[in-house]
C-alpha cells in the first residue's frame, strides 16, 4: 500500500459537508472510521486524523475544493504521539 494515496471516503454529512468521515476505502481495503481524534478546516483545505476499528491511524486531507481525498497511514511508531 502506498504511503499517500488518493482515496475514496463515505461521510457522514449532517448539518455540513464531510462532516465526519466513516469508511475510507484505500485501494482494494476498506477501512472502518471507529472514531475521530482531529479535525481541521481552512479556506484551503479539511482534514481529519481517525482511528479505524482495527487501531490504525489515518489521516485525511482534502485535495482543494475538487471533493477528492488523499490519506496517509500513521507509521505505528508515531501513533503513541498523537492519541
């Protein structure tokens, strides 16, 4: 799996757009979104950090206003840093 990727996620969407993400699917996986550690929103960019079901770290970046996403797969060496 490559380190960065363009990704396709499924949102939940309540009161806003991408709200919160739920399923990242990354290639042939699919990755279940167990909870939200970080969020970001700039004029530029959103971006989340989750943690899937089966405790891996993802973080996902909006790629401008195209509705595209890329991720990145925390290394497990970094993730006692960020939760």
């Amino acid at each position: 799996m490559d380190s960065t990727l363009d990704v396709s996620v499924e949102f939940y969407s309540g009161s806003t757009y991408a709200e919160r993400p739920r399923v990242i699917c990354w290639g042939e996986e699919r990755f279940m979104v167990a909870r939200v550690i970080k969020r970001w929103r700039s004029p530029d960019e959103s971006g989340f950090l989750v943690c899937t079901v089966d405790e891996k770290l993802i973080e996902l970046h909006s790629i401008g206003a195209t509705g595209r996403w890329w991720a990145r797969m925390i290394p497990a060496e970094e993730n006692a840093f960020l939760i």
